[in-house]
C-alpha cells in the first residue's frame, strides 16, 4: 500500500475514473476529471478516486469515493478522503446510504434532517425516497455535513 501514489487526475486518467465509478455503482453524473484525486498503482491504474463537487456557489459535495474492489480495506478510501478534506472549504456536505453513514461519521459528518438540507439535496431525496419506495429496497439516502 505505500507504494500506491495519490495525486490530482490529469486528463489521461478521465476514462478510467469514468470506469470504476461504473464498476462499483455510484453516481456516474458530474465526474469533471479536473476535479478528482486518484490513487494509481505501479501500472499507473486508477484503483481509487474522490471529489469535491460543487452545486452552484454555496453548496459543495464530498463525492465519488471509490475503490476497486481487490485494494479495499487497506486505508485507500481514507487517504482519499483526507486528501480532499486537507483543501476543502466548509460546510461540506454528502449523500449515502445509510449503512455507509458509518464510514462518514469517522470524519466528522453528521446526518442532516430534512428540513436543514439545502435545495438541491431535497430534491434528490426525495427522488430517491420514491425510488425506494418503489425497489422496496431498505436501505435510506442520508444527506451529511461537516461543518
Ligand atoms: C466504501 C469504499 C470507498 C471503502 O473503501 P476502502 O478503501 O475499503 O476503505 P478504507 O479501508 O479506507 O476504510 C476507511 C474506514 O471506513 C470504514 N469502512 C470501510 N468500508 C465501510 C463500509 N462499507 N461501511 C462502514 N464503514 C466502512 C473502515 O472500517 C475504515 O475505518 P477505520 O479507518 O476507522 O479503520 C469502498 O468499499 C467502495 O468503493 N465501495 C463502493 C462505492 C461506494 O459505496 N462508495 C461510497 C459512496 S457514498
């Protein structure tokens, strides 16, 4: 794992992000490539990715945190994470399901009740309470802040 580098993408690394976010099954919309921090490894792959994205002036999303799935459970998603963190101004805000609340919490994101969303994350949730509604899936979409 220490040999592993984590830097700035650069446009070369566009696709690749592109495929692992479809790999593990996250949002695929809004992944600017000028945006990310990658992990690549010695054959200069992308086995993990974050970003901050922003929603109009105010509202920035930690988002897009992947990793592939043979270099899980070795600290990458942290260091991601962290990295972004390091930069980032606040409040910062995220979207998870629930049982990845977990994970954030370790961070210093706390859940948000509905009400103390900004706009744009109670329009998605409630797209995506309909969508569980209907896949009777049971697992909810937090919305998280790090003040
Ligand atoms: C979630 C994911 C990014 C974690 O990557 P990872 O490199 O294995 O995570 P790390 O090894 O850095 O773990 C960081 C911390 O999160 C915790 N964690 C990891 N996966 C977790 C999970 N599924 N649920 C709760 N906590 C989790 C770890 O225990 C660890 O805690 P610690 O540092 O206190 O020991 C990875 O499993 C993944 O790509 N999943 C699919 C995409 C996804 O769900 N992304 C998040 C979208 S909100």
């Amino acid at each position: 794992m220490t040999n592993l580098i984590l830097r700035p993408a650069g446009e070369t690394n566009s696709s690749q992000i592109h495929e692992l976010i479809h790999l593990v099954g996250i949002n695929p919309t809004g992944l600017d490539w000028k945006r990310f921090i990658i992990a690549v490894n010695d054959g200069d792959e992308v086995i993990a990715c974050g970003q901050i994205k922003p929603h109009g002036e105010e509202v920035r999303e930690l988002a897009s945190i992947a990793v592939r799935p043979e270099y899980r459970g070795q600290g990458l998603a942290r260091r991601i994470i962290e990295s972004l963190l390091a930069d980032a101004e606040r409040p910062l805000y995220l979207m998870c399901r629930s049982h990845m609340g977990p994970l954030y919490e370790k961070f210093g994101f706390r859940t948000l009740a509905y009400e103390a969303m900004p706009r744009y994350f109670k329009r998605i949730t409630k797209l995506a309470g309909l969508a569980d509604v209907l896949m009777r899936s049971g697992d909810s979409l937090l919305v998280m802040k790090l003040e």
